[in-house]
C-alpha cells in the first residue's frame, strides 16, 4: 500500500518542493494552505494538483489515521487545525527543515548552501550546472526556477534518481545546524532574521559539520573567517582567493566577466550574481566539475522567479520589476545592481513581518539613502502580516521614517491599492518601477496588474 503523507501550508515555496520531491518519491501526498481555502494562490493551487498532490482544507478534516506523518511549516502555530488533529490521532509532526535534512542525508555526495542574501539563486544554478552536465542532481530549493516552468508542478526542485542532492539550508531558525553536508557553501553572513552573533555560531557550526570541504566567500569578513580543513574561496575583488572573477561589466541583457582569462556571459544583472555564479562554480569543482564547464553551463542559466525579474516593459519605456529582497544586503545588492542603468526608480518595499521591522528596519533605512538618489521615490505600505493590536508597537510608517532621517524621499501608504494609485499619477516616460517584498504571495500578481494599468 502507497504510504502517505500531508502537507500543512502546502504553497510555500520550500514546502511545496519537498511535498514534489515526496510525490517522485512514491509517497500519496496531500496538502492544505489557508489561501487556497481563502481563494487566493490560485496558480500555485492549479500547479500542485496537475503534479497530483490532493488538495484537502485547513480544518483538520484531511488528516486521518493512516498517515505517516503531517509536515509542517515554521510560520504554522501550534494551534492549527490540522496539528491539533494530527496530535488527536498521535500523528508524527515533523517541521519542514527536518524532513529536509532527512531527505538530504539519503545521498552520499550533498551540497548544502548556506548564507544571508543569495542563497536561492546559488542554489539553483548548482542544480541548473548538474543538470546540464548530465550528473542528475537532486535539487530543493527556495525559489521557482524559469528554466524549469515548463514541468509540471511548481518549479523549485529538480529530480533525478543519482546520488547529488543540493539543497538551500536556512539559518533563520538555526535548523542549518542539522545539516552535515559534503560540501557547505556559505555565500555571506549580515544582519536577518537573528543576532548577528547568532548567525556566526550557526554558520560556525555549519561548517564544522562539513564532511569534505566548504567554500566560502572570500569578500565577505565573517564569512571568509570560517575555517576548515578543506576550504575552498571564491571573490569578485579579492585575486588571492580561489576563484576569482574580474573585468566585470555591466550589460543590458545581464553581465560579462572574465575567469581566468576566458570570457563569459550571464543572462542575470549585478555584480552579486556573478559572485553567485562563483560560488555556484567552486561547489561543482570541489565534487570533479571542470570550472570552465560550470561557467559555459551557466550562460543559459535564466534565473528565479522574483529575483530582480522584469515582469515587462510598456509602450512609455516604463518598466516593471518583481524582486524578493526583503532585508538590509539584499535591498543593496539588487537596488545597486538597478542603479548601474539609466531611469528613475520608483520602489515599493513592503516588510514581510513586524519582528524584521523591530531588528532591521533602521538598516534598511540607512540602505535606501546610501543606495536611492534624489530623484528615486520609495513608496512602503503597512507591513505584511502586521496585527494593529499585538503589533502597534512597529509601522510602516516608522520603517518610512527611517528611511527619510538618511535623506530618501520616502512616502507611507497603508495599502497596496493606495500605492498603485499614486504610482499610476505620477509614472514618467522611462521610469523602472520596482515591487519588493517577501512572504506575500500576491506581489507577482500586483506587478503585472499594475503593469497593465499603466
């Protein structure tokens, strides 16, 4: 008999792979997530039932006696319907960052990537490099892979039956701790979700737990500090390190740069993809890859779903762009990426959580002055799943304050709607318009609306 399992907040991105990954597996997989019992997510619904996940509401009522276990994701709280009817049946509970790892851990050569902004990306283009190659790789991920959007299900894994898997580790619970990888890859340690003290005993940890090497970024201080007997470097500044890209130069359709004297071309902009790139690159030379290969590979590579994609362009050269940035390295790095080009930005951000608002807000706001120029607007509704009771301690309106005392001509706008509306009188010829923002599922939608209405 087919075993099986279920899902709770099955249309998050690291939650919907591993339910897909479980599916290949063998395993009847079903699944709840309150937005689409709410009717939103509709493409994310249309997706895991086409791939064959069974679809059940978020009331407790789709978790019967014969499972083997309920994941859950960490955002779910313990009051949850669906936990507390698993606990009634003495269902096993497992969180998402266990199954993970234990998923991980089946295979012999794992690459685990690590690190505060880039993760996703180098996580991907590992898998993408793999792929090519012919090595049939297993990879999870955080994100929707575009080279992949023609499978069916969701796009945030790749499944092969070899013995690679790759697989982005998050630090934000200190669940990076479990993994005991053959390689750990830590791309940058800043400021999210925790103490930075925190995060270096975490990542200290991580690679630690390495069983054959790890590789790190060379340009980053904390990053480049961690030690192990096998340390690989990477860097787009530094000449010393292992690997080392230069002649980097911006271009409208991505980025050029040169490794070793050979020239190559990503379909991606910033500086910080071509550092992804290396990294991506120094993980596949430490399992046997040729580095040249890996680079050559990775000049189909098309990038994430909302990292820096451009939804389109309109007839007045207004363009559109959808990016996940959501603390203080990753707003740098993707709105200095923007600044290389010609055009007035125009950007919401909107803060994914109160408890980021609380730690990192006063960063982020010292970013959009170092980064924004006088004639850029920043727009910031109130902040996403913010409650006005347990939350009025933190506004958006404080995180806009924030970024007014560094100089940003910044403007509070409660919600999206208002945001559009001003956005929609006051969009010149050539402007790029940029929506940021995590967690919020409507974001993508937002975007190409709002490019429509322009």
């Amino acid at each position: 008999m087919m075993k099986k399992v279920a899902f709770c907040a099955v249309s998050g991105n690291g939650m919907s792979a591993l339910a897909q990954i479980m599916l290949k597996k063998g395993y009847e997989v079903y699944g709840s997530d309150v937005s689409f019992d709410e009717g939103r997510d509709h493409a994310n619904k249309k997706a895991l039932t086409a791939a064959g996940i069974k679809l059940i509401p978020q009331d407790g009522s789709g978790i019967t006696d014969d499972l083997e276990f309920l994941c859950v994701s960490s955002a779910i709280q313990d009051n949850n319907p669906d936990i507390l009817a698993a606990k009634s049946k003495n269902i096993p509970i497992k969180k998402r960052s266990e199954l993970l790892a234990e998923l991980f851990h089946q295979y012999p050569y794992n690459i685990a990537v690590g690190g505060t902004s880039g993760k996703t990306t180098t996580t991907a283009m590992i898998g993408f490099i793999l792929d090519r190659l012919g090595k049939k790789p297993c990879m999870i991920d955080g994100g929707m892979l575009r080279d992949y959007d023609t499978q069916v299900g969701l796009p945030n894994f790749i499944y092969n039956e070899g013995d690679i898997c790759v697989a982005e580790a998050d630090e934000s619970d200190g669940s990076i701790r479990n993994y005991h990888p053959y390689i750990a890859l830590i791309n940058n340690i800043s400021h999210d979700h925790v103490s930075l003290d925190e995060l270096v005993a975490y990542f200290s940890d991580f690679a630690k737990h390495a069983r054959h090497g790890i590789v790190v970024n060379a340009d980053c201080p904390l990053a480049s500090k961690l030690q192990h007997k096998n340390k690989f470097t990477f860097s787009i500044c530094n000449k010393n390190a292992d690997i080392f890209a230069s002649d980097i130069v911006a271009e409208a359709n991505g980025v050029r740069y040169k490794l070793d004297g050979k020239e190559f071309h990503l379909k991606l902009i910033g500086k910080f993809n071509v550092a992804n790139a290396l990294a991506a690159i120094s993980a596949c030379m430490m399992i046997g890859v040729d580095k040249f290969e890996a680079a050559n590979a990775l000049q189909e590579f098309t990038g994430i779903k909302r990292r820096l994609e451009i939804a389109g362009t309109n007839e007045r050269n207004i363009t559109l762009i959808d990016d996940f940035a959501h603390n203080a390295s990753k707003i740098e790095a993707s709105l200095s990426a923007l600044k290389e080009y010609p055009g007035r930005l125009i950007v919401m951000y909107q803060s994914h959580k109160p408890f980021s608002a609380r730690t990192t807000g006063e960063e982020d706001g010292v970013v959009f002055g170092k980064v924004l120029g006088k004639e850029d607007i920043l727009l910031m509704p109130e902040i996403y799943m913010r409650d006005p009771v347990k939350d009025a301690d933190i506004s958006g309106a404080d995180l806009v304050q924030f970024a007014v005392n560094n100089g940003v001509n910044a403007k509070f706008l409660e919600t999206k709607d208002k945001v559009r509306d001003f956005i929609l009188k006051n969009a010149k010829d050539g402007d790029r318009i940029v929506i940021m923002g995590a967690r919020d599922n409507s974001l993508p939608d937002f975007s190409r609306q709002l490019l429509k209405d322009l």
